[in-house]
C-alpha cells in the first residue's frame, strides 16, 4: 500500500420517512412495525416478549419510575439526586410505549406502597418492567432497520 493512498468509508444512505414512521409505531405499540413490514414472526416473537414482560412485571408488583419528586427530600425540586437517579430507569420504562402512557394516565404501577414493595417479588417486578422497555428499543430498532433496507 502506498502511503498516499486512503481508505474511503462507504457513504450512507438516508433512510426512508417511512422507515422513521414504522419505527415510531414500533415504540408505541410494541410489534406494530414488524406488522406494518408484514413480518408476522417477528412481530408475535418480538412484540409478544414485550408485551408478556411488561404484564409479568405489574403483576409481580413491580414499580414504574418517572421524574415525580420524592415526597420525603425537602426541597421537591426535580434537579435533586433522589429523582436524577430515577431518569436511567425512567428512560427504561418508557421504551415499553403506550403501556407505559396508559398505565402513567391510570396511576398504576407508579405510587409507592409499602405493601407493594414488600412483596418478594417486587424487585423481579422492576426487573421485567425495565427489561421490557429495553426490549422494545430492540424492536424499533430492528423494524426500523428493516423498514431501511439495512437488514432483511
């Protein structure tokens, strides 16, 4: 190889709008995008696993996290540590898309009860609840790369 001589990355191309589109519905509801793109095997696997974990999870007693202030810190506001530490989770859980919305607008899985988080099975709770939102980002991900022509 001479010296003078480069290597060239490939350029890459756009995507699509629509493989945006199909992403977007792939968050919301999990295994919509691998239906748009007419992979039912896909969508029944990848979407039912989010599904199945995401109602596992409120069933185990599992908690759903956002951005509220935690009652007990004096200050309430949202930039203190105890609520900061809840945006990875937070990010986690919201990945599970309108299941996610539906149960915030409901009020379920998010309040704190004692009862609740003395359950044994509250922390496999959390677990599959969090595991269920980053799942789903898999499957977006993989709808939209599919929707892109990137993988078949």
């Amino acid at each position: 190889m001479v010296k003078s001589e480069r290597l060239q990355a490939e350029p890459v191309e756009a995507a699509p709008g629509m493989a945006w589109l199909i992403g977007l519905a792939a968050w919301f509801i999990p295994g919509s995008g691998h239906l748009l793109l007419k992979r039912w095997g896909r969508a029944a696997l990848m979407g039912g696993a989010v599904w199945l974990s995401f109602f596992i999870g409120l069933a185990m007693g599992g908690h759903l996290f956002d951005l509220t202030p935690d009652a007990a810190t004096t200050s309430g506001s949202i930039f203190d540590w105890a609520t900061m530490i809840q945006v990875p989770p937070m990010i986690a859980n919201l990945g599970s898309g309108i299941a996610y919305v539906v149960c915030w607008m409901m009020d379920i899985g998010f309040r704190d009860d004692p009862v609740q988080a003395a359950r044994t099975t509250y922390e496999y709770g959390n677990t599959f609840l969090l595991i269920a939102g980053l799942m789903n980002y898999l499957t977006m991900l993989d709808a939209f790369d599919v929707a892109a022509g990137r993988k078949s």
